[in-house]
C-alpha cells in the first residue's frame, strides 16, 4: 500500500543526506607525519597542498621523507574515511547493503 508520508520522509532524509555528503566534501582535513610533513585534503579526497618542514629534507635520506609524505596521505585518507562513515552512519544504518557505501 502507498504511504505518502513515508515518500516525503524518504525524500527529506535524500536532501539531508545529499547535504551532508556535500559539506563533508567540502571540508578541510590534515594529515601529519614526524611533525614535520602535512599534507591537507578536501573530503572528496582532492589533495590541496603537501608541507614539508626543511629540517625533513635530508639528501642523504630521501627515502625517510617519501615514507613521511606517505604517512602523512595515509594519515588524511583515514581522517576522511572515518569522518564520512561517522556522519553518514544515520543514513546507512539499519539499511540493508547501505553498509560501507560511504
């Protein structure tokens, strides 16, 4: 049987969640490694800028400095998924194959 309240609440909750996926890829996260390496993305995961501290620059190690901007683009890439699985988490739960959609 059509229940057009439930159509509307349907549709209310798509707007909200529409909302929500947009302001979060809009926003700004920071990724660090070492304290001297920062890497900042937007939440659609666009990396903005990388930041290396020049004490990090060590020509004789330029592998340690690859490893660090690594982390810290690991570090930023978490930091969005468990924000987007946060925020998204009252739109998924509860239904079926919405689970790790986001």
């Amino acid at each position: 049987m059509f229940n057009p309240n439930m159509l509307n609440k349907l549709k209310k909750m798509q707007k909200e969640m529409m909302k929500t996926q947009q302001d979060l890829e809009e926003s700004v996260f920071t990724g660090t490694a070492g304290g001297v390496v920062s890497v900042e993305a937007k939440g659609n995961k666009e990396i903005l800028s990388v930041k290396i501290q020049p004490e990090a620059v060590d020509p004789e190690d330029v592998e340690m400095l690859e490893d660090m901007v690594l982390a810290a683009m690991n570090d930023v890439m978490r930091q969005i998924d468990e924000k987007t699985q946060e925020v998204m988490a009252p739109y998924t739960s509860g239904l079926p194959g919405m689970n790790g959609m986001f």
